[in-house]
C-alpha cells in the first residue's frame, strides 16, 4: 500500500499509529483524495476484471487434468 500510495500499513494492535493516520487524512483532505487515487489505479491496473479472469483461466488450466483442459476463454 505504502510503495503504490495508497494508504499505510499498520501492525495488527497498532491502534494509536492507526487513529493518527485516520486523524491525518480527516485534516488533509488533498491526502485522502491522492490516496484513494492511487488506491483505484492500482486496482485498475492488477485487479481489473479482466486480469482477474485471465488470472483464474491460468490456475485452472494449470490445475485440470491434461484430457479436461479448454482451449478458449468463453465468453
């Protein structure tokens, strides 16, 4: 999240570090804004629905049986 500018990451139980990111974004609106950006660009760029779908045709043409596998992508 860090490296993409996306947000923070926090140990779990970390609850002070976490109020203060909170309180931060609350007071600097323009922060918030570049990261929830950031946040839907990188989304867009490794989770968009076609990646996801090309990701899971991988891992199941990988993981069927040679004489089950498909050739294509229905749509």
């Amino acid at each position: 999240m860090q490296n993409h500018g996306c947000g923070r990451w926090f140990a779990n139980g970390d609850l002070a570090q976490l109020a203060d990111w909170i309180r931060q974004l609350r007071v600097q609106p323009e922060l918030a804004a570049a990261c929830g950006a950031a946040a839907r660009e990188l989304l867009l760029s490794s989770a968009s629905p076609q990646i996801v779908t090309e990701r899971y045709w991988s891992l199941l043409q990988r993981h069927l049986p040679a004489d089950k596998q498909l050739n294509t992508l229905a749509p």
